[in-house]
C-alpha cells in the first residue's frame, strides 16, 4: 500500500578524499594556464585562482555545519521504509494521526478492512466498534489499550493499541485474528495421520466417533481389524456396527467372531476442557482406543512416547503408570484436575492424595498392574481438596511398552451433590410415608372424639356448665385434624379438588386477607404476566400455601425489623405470576425441572433470609427456625405436599440479610370445551336435587368408636342403620337384607372395603358406595377403581356424615 506521506533525499557531506582535492587543484591551474595563454595578461590569471579559492574557503566553512545537520537524530521520515517495516503475514497494522486520519497500512488490512477504512472506524458489529472506540480513548489517555473479541462477517480480532511518534501523535495499532480450535478435527486429522499410523505399529486400534456413534476417523490397525483390509474408507460407518459381545462381556471385533483376540476398550470424551463444566456423552465425539487383551508386552516394541504425545492433547485427566506403580507421564488436564502446580508429576500416584488414602490407591495400582486388564474406580481425597472425595478411574493395559496402568481423574463433586439429592429425596419419601400412616390412624381417633362431642352438643345449650367444656375439646380435636391435614399434605395423600383455573383468580381471592394477615407495615405487592396458561389444581390448597408462605415472610421480615431496632428497610412481601415457556426451561438447564410449559407462582420477602446450612432442610416436617412454642414446623412441609401432589414443582432461593424467595412451578393445562364451559359456568347454575329422606344403610367399620358415632348419626337423621364389623360381616348383612346404601371404611381386617364392594356388585351392580377414609380421594380412586363411589374424608363431624349420606342417595 502506497505511503501517504512525502520524500525528502539527503546525501552526506563529511569529507573529501586527498586525490578528489588534487584533481580539482590541477583543474584549477589548467584553467588559471589557459586564461595567461589566451589573455598575455599573469594578473588575470592570478585574480581567477583567488576568487577559486574564495569560493572554496565558503564552501569550506559551510561543510562542518551540512555535516551536523546529517548526524542530526531526528530526519523527515520515509514512509516507503515505514510501509516495508509494517508488512506481516499474519497480524494487521496500521497507523493513524491524532486527527483519526490513516497515515499507513500493511497489506493485510486492506484486505480485511477495505483500503479506506481508517481504525476505529471499521466495518465490525456495532457491540465491537462500541468497544473499539472505547480503547481507543484509553489509549489516548494511557499510552495503551486492547480489545477483545471484535466480531464481524470476515471473522474475529484482537487488537492493542499504541501511541508513538516524538510527540506521541500517532496510535499504532495491531489487529491479531482469534481462530477457534477445532478439537475433533484435529484429533481426527492426527488419527487418519502419521499418530494413527504409530499406534497402529504399536498394535494399538483407535477410532474417532461422532456423538451420533459414527466414524469420522481410523487409523489402518482398526481398519484392518474391522474390515480386512488397512485402506478402507470408514468415515461414516456405524462404529458398533464392527464389535460384538459374548456372555462373559468380552468385546470382539464382529468379522472375527468370538473365534477373534478380544480387546480392551478405552474411552476419552473429545473436549475442551476449559470451555464446559461437565462434559456430557451425549453431545461429545469421543476417541476410543482398542487394545488386544491377550497381546504379550514381549512381542511388541515400547509404544509409550506416541501414546504419551496422543493423550498429551486430550482434555481428559489421563496418566500411565509402570507395573511398579511409578508415574510414566501425566497429561496436564490431570495434573490439573489433581491440583499439583508442576507440570511434572510426583514419582508416584499416591503422593497426589491425603495420607489416610495413599494404602488403598497403592494397592489398587499394584492389583491393576500385576492383574488381567480389568478396570474399576477408587474414591480417593486429595492433599489439594481433602474435603471433597473424587473418582480415580484405572485400567489395566497390556501392550503399552512399559506402561501397565491408564490412569484417569474427574471431578465427582456434582455426582456427589446429585447422591446427596437422591438420600434427601428418599429421606423426605420415607418420612412421608411415615406421616401419612400416623395420619391415617390418628383420624380414627379424632373422627370418634369429634363425634361424641357433636351428639353431646346436641343435648346441651349454651350456657350449660358442660357447654364451654365441650367446646374447648372439639376445638382443640378440630386443632388436631389440620396438623394431620397438613401431615397428609406432606405424605400427597391429602385430598384435593382439582380445577381448571387461572393463577391470577386465586390470587385475587386471597390477596385482601393476605394484606390484613402481614399488617400494615409490611407493602403487598402483585403482579401478573399476560397470556398465562391454565392450570389444574385446587383452589383451596393454593390459597393455603400463599397464606403459609405469606406468614413465613411476615415473620422473617418482622424478626429482621426486631433485630434492627426498625431501622432497617421497609417490609415487602411480593406475589407475582410468570409465563414460563420450554425454551426457558430449557435455559435453566434445571436437572428438577422438565422441560415444558409452566405457570410459575412466585413469593419474595426482604426478610433475614435463610442461612445455607438450613434452605436443605426447609421441607421436612417439624423443621423450623423459628423459637419454641412459635411454630409447628409443618408449614412449608405442606406446602410441598401441595404443590407435589398437584403435579408442580417448588424451589427455594435465599439470600441471609437480603431476601428469600419460593417460586412454585405449576405445569400449563390444556382444557378441553367440556372444561372450558364447567371454567365459564358460574356455581349458581348447577342443578338441585330434593331429598324426601329416610333410607337402609349398611354399615361396615372396624374401629368400635368409629362405627358407633357414625351409627348413632345417622339413626338420628332418620335413617334405618345395620353394622358390621369387617367386610365379610358387611356381606353376610347384604345377602340377608336390602340397603340403599354401603357406607364403609377403606382399610379392615380380613376383608377389606374395596374387595367387599367388589363381592357386592357382583350381586347387586347399582348398589352405590360411601367410603370413609384418611388417605386421599384421588389415591384411592386410582387403587379401588369402582364406579357409582363416593368419599368422606377422616376426621369427619355428624353433620359432615350426615350431608355426604344425603348426597349420594339424591344422586341415587
């Protein structure tokens, strides 16, 4: 490219030559000679050798001062040099004044840029010129600067910037390419190449694999194996499609059958490793390498230096010991992975980890070494992390020179996180089959407590001595019923009203006693997304998990206020409904969350927040940090009951000091018309029966308290009652008699209600079934699958007997 600025020739005056001097002495004499002979005149002569030498002392006296002038350090510059200073192959250069003006260019930047386009005016993204004019600033200002990442169509720069010149009036900048490394590329051009050709002579089969399962490259020993012949062109083939299995496991090549040398083998995940934080099988090409099992260390030559120059580029952790246990080599991913700072290994594994693990991973490197070529993993801590414990994987190699044992370190912190979920999730399961057994038979008891106190209520006034009293414990029996509820909730054996429904609709409902139950101090606010999906769930317990969770935030906020003196920030409690579409689930990269169409619920506090050690921990029953005798610990114990029961998903997030938040996941429900009209009907509309009352009514309950408030309930009523015990007393009572209908319990001895209803309507089809039960409706009706059956939950009153009986005969 031409310099843009100008030329100026100087040639150096330092001196004359004594023979230059003498010739041009003679010269003058032959001209003084000449004008004596032509003139006759000495005196003309004479006067022309003094003004000769005048002019030659002038001239004389100006030399030293040309000559300083030539030594001088600073010169008009010579842009053709600069221009054949600047031209690179491989980084673009250029040179602009302070007025932004190009002044030079190597080649490689018109190529490009465009020969016009001065920095930072160039043709990149709108982010890059942004942050181009940015470092050009600072380097105005700081004498230097660089950028990252300047991204446009032609590709990727980084470029520094430079002020220089004597007045520091120019900016010289360089432009370096960024080039992406493409690791399975490589790997396979190494593979198809010279590398794969050393394995291959080393008696090594390897093979580069999509994650798709197909070849993209092999070197001629796999090829010979699987094919017959070294030159066969493999690229796309189905990679299993060459091996099989025998029972025993051992791994053959398919073209030789179990006829054929089985082989050993080895995978390693093609990855970068500073570029992903667990490298998933599914969406990596892998390398496999496939070594003879029964080859001889004898019959072979050492092949360690190609194997140690192939696995040297892999990104997976990967070292090879001797048959004395002594480190060969160690790639840098393991010594990284192993936390040692030197880029050459300890002389032996077992330097890498605490003292108390060094015994077994030497004896496990001896085993590998001296045993058949097997492979097994060994938990082991290391001195760099003794906290957490990982997974040292070795296998036992044969015809690998000296090497005996291939040795390979990753991280299992996030598989350790993951069996600590699992323990958590089978605790909370075990529990909650626990709660929901003590549930189910503590409601027998309150059902009979309940009871009694309705049928003595009934003969007592207010103002009775007795009254108040029998009060007081129906009371505190219906105290005992919620936190069994709430224990069932838990357990998901609660029994719940699924709707169709919008979140915004359930909100509203609650919102105006949510306000009086956080007080006045503590701001409300809600908000709503547009264009949420329905969902199906019950109103009700929705509105027992927002008034839980708001009670929650309430006390956190106001514990936070009491610890401040009131000084700290003003309470807020935040309701708010979101759309949540797969392609966000999806972003979460959540390992909980399916990915699918939500509609998430979502309730924040400024409280104190929840410390680490306990957000775990937040979900089992009676866990609480609230002080003695202020909690029972079964408030958010049901509200993941709930949410779990109806299909959704709960997360806690916190931070202490700053804020807590639960978001509830609820998944998005496509109604059909038929619930679509039951949506847009209002309840009004539903049909009434009339009940001319009175009726025979079997039933069947084992529980003596139980069976005698239920008995005398119903004979009050008007109703004509016959009990038993179990269920083959309930049958023996059918065939002697007609009922209108069973009213019976779920779970008995011998025969339980649901094969003694199955026995009935063998007999009569239409007779109609009332279970009484602590388990959950839905539950239920999944496991007894009757139709014409009816449900009363335990713990229930005389009225609450007394309406479900009169429901289901005016169905009837």
């Amino acid at each position: 490219m031409a310099s843009l600025g100008g030329e100026i020739d100087s040639v150096p005056v330092t001196g004359t030559p004594l023979r230059d001097w003498s010739l041009l002495g003679g010269a003058v004499m032959a001209s003084a000679g000449a004008i004596w002979a032509a003139s006759g005149q000495p005196l003309l002569a004479a006067g022309f050798i003094g003004g000769v030498g005048v002019l030659g002392a002038g001239l004389r006296l100006m030399l030293p001062r040309s000559a300083d002038r030539s030594g001088e350090d600073f010169a008009t510059p010579d842009w053709s040099v600069t221009n054949a200073a600047i031209e690179r192959t491989d980084i673009g250069i250029a040179i602009t004044d302070r007025a932004g003006r190009l002044v030079c260019a190597n080649r490689l930047m018109s190529q490009w840029f465009g020969v016009n386009a001065a920095p930072p005016r160039l043709p990149l993204e709108r982010e890059s010129t942004d942050l181009l004019e940015g470092a050009t600033r600072a380097a105005w200002r700081d004498g230097s600067a660089t950028a990252e990442a300047l991204a446009s169509s032609q590709g990727t720069w980084r470029a520094t910037i430079a002020r220089a010149g004597r007045g520091e009036d120019y900016l010289v900048w360089q432009f370096m390419p960024v080039v992406t490394q493409d690791l399975v590329a490589d790997m396979a051009g190494h593979i198809g190449g010279k590398l794969g050709r050393a394995l291959a002579r080393e008696g090594v089969q390897a093979v580069v694999v999509t994650p798709e399962g197909l070849i993209r490259a092999a070197n001629p020993a796999f090829s010979q194996r699987a094919t017959g012949s070294a030159a066969s062109d493999l690229f796309g083939a189905d990679f299993v499609s060459f091996l099989a299995s025998d029972d025993a496991e051992r791994i053959f090549y398919t073209r030789e059958g179990g006829k054929g040398t089985p082989v050993r083998l080895v995978h390693l995940p093609i990855a970068d490793p500073d570029g992903v934080a667990n490298i998933d099988p599914a969406r990596t090409a892998s390398l496999f390498l496939l070594i003879d099992q029964q080859s001889s260390v004898s019959d072979i030559r050492a092949g360690l230096p190609q194997i140690e120059a192939l696995l040297a580029r892999l990104p997976l952790g990967l070292a090879m010991t001797d048959r004395d246990g002594k480190f060969l080599f160690a790639n840098a991913a393991f010594l990284r992975a192993a936390g040692h700072d030197d880029t050459i290994p300890p002389p032996y594994p077992s330097d890498l980890v605490i003292k108390e693990d060094k015994g077994a991973l030497v004896d496990a490197v001896r085993r590998y070494a001296q045993g058949q070529a097997t492979a097994g993993d060994v938990a082991v801590r290391l001195r760099a992390s003794p906290e957490e414990p990982v997974s040292l994987s070795l296998a036992g190699v044969r015809g690998l020179g000296e090497g005996a044992v291939l040795l390979s370190l990753k991280d299992s912190s996030e598989e350790t996180r993951l069996k600590r979920e699992i323990a958590q999730a089978t605790k909370m399961q075990a529990v909650g089959q626990l709660a929901g057994g003590v549930a189910h038979d503590f409601n027998n008891v309150l059902t009979a407590i309940i009871g009694y106190c309705d049928l003595m209520l009934m003969r007592h006034t207010p103002g009775d001595s007795d009254y108040d009293d029998i009060q007081q414990i129906k009371a505190n029996s219906n105290r005992a019923a919620s936190l069994t509820r709430q224990l069932l909730a838990f357990s998901r054996q609660q029994t719940l009203r699924p709707q169709v429904l919008q979140l915004p609709d359930v909100v509203a409902e609650v919102s105006a006693l949510l306000k009086r139950l956080i007080g006045e101090k503590i701001t409300l606010e809600v908000t709503h997304d547009r264009e949420l999906g329905f969902v199906r769930a019950d109103p009700t317990q929705l509105e027992q998990v927002l008034l839980n969770l708001a009670v929650n935030a309430r006390d956190a906020i106001n514990d936070k206020l009491a610890a401040s003196g009131g000084k700290g920030a003003a309470g807020v409690v935040k309701l708010m409904t979101r759309r949540v579409t797969a392609a966000d689930v999806r972003a979460m990269r959540s390992e909980i969350l399916p990915i699918g169409d939500y509609t998430a619920l979502m309730v924040e506090d400024n409280g104190h927040g929840i410390k680490p050690n306990q957000i775990g921990k937040i979900f089992e029953p009676f866990f609480t940090t609230k002080e003695k005798g202020k909690g029972t610990g079964l408030g958010l114990s049901t509200v993941y009951g709930i949410v779990k029961q109806s299909g959704g998903f709960i997360f806690a997030e916190s931070e202490v000091g700053k804020f807590t938040r639960f978001s509830i996941y609820l998944p998005v429900h496509h109604p059909d018309a038929a619930e679509m009209a039951q949506v847009a009907r209002p309840a009004s509309a539903e049909p009434k029966r009339q009940w001319s009352g009175g009726g025979k009514i079997l039933l069947v309950e084992d529980e003596d308290t139980v069976r005698a408030v239920a008995e005398r309930a119903l004979v009050r009523q008007g109703y004509e009652v016959t009990t038993a015990a179990d269920g083959e007393e309930g049958l023996e009572a059918l065939t002697r008699g007609s009922f209108d209908l069973v009213v019976s319990d779920v779970v008995m001895p011998t025969m339980d209600g649901p094969a003694m209803a199955r026995e009935i309507r063998a007999l009569k089809p239409q007779m109609p079934f009332l279970f009484m039960s602590g388990y959950a409706e839905e539950q239920l009706r999944r496991e007894i699958d009757i139709p014409n059956m009816h449900f009363l939950a335990k713990p229930f009153s005389v009225q609450q007997i007394c309406e479900a009986v009169e429901k289901v005969l005016q169905a009837r």
